[in-house]
C-alpha cells in the first residue's frame, strides 16, 4: 500500500489493502519479544488514527458504526495491533473531549 494512501471510509479499498498487509506482518508476532511497531506504521500512514478524533481536531470524525466496522476488518487480520490502537485511541478521545 502506498504512503499516501489514506482510508476514508470503512469501504474504502485501501483499508483491506491494510488488513492484508497486518496479514503478513503478523507472523512475525510470533516471538515473545515482537512488538507491532510495523502494523502501527503502517495503520498510522494509513490514516487509521485520524478516524476516531473530530474533524475540528485533526480527525476524520467516523460514525461509531464506521469505527465498529473498521476495527472488525482490522482485528480480522491482527487483534494484537487492533488492540493496541483501541488502548490508544480511548487515551486520545479522553485527551480531546477534555
């Protein structure tokens, strides 16, 4: 998947681009000692952490029935960094409703 490329909608077909990229990274989680820093990259240049903040803050401002269907796809191919984005937004979203 290109850089450049940034998932706007949960049909957008760059986001099952992404889910197959997790695909292939997560063998690599196998090992005790991995960590989901290439998934995060790659979710992050994706745009993936735009979805769950306002659009007058930064975000893309996706409907809760968008979020759940993004997180179903993403999961599908790899909970561990699913996971990690949900601790990561619920901080976020805390943050900017403060």
């Amino acid at each position: 998947m290109a850089q450049s490329t940034r998932i706007t909608s949960p049909d957008a077909t760059a986001l099952y681009e992404l889910a197959q990229r997790l695909r292939e990274l997560s063998s690599a989680l196998h090992d005790d000692n991995a960590w989901v820093d290439q998934q995060l990259q790659a979710c992050g240049d994706a745009g993936v952490f735009e979805w769950f903040l306002p659009k007058e803050q930064g975000g893309q401002g996706w409907s809760d029935a968008d979020l759940i269907r993004g997180y179903l796809t993403l999961s599908a191919t790899c909970l561990t960094t699913t996971f990690v984005i949900t601790q990561r937004t619920g901080a976020c979203q805390r943050i900017a409703s403060s």
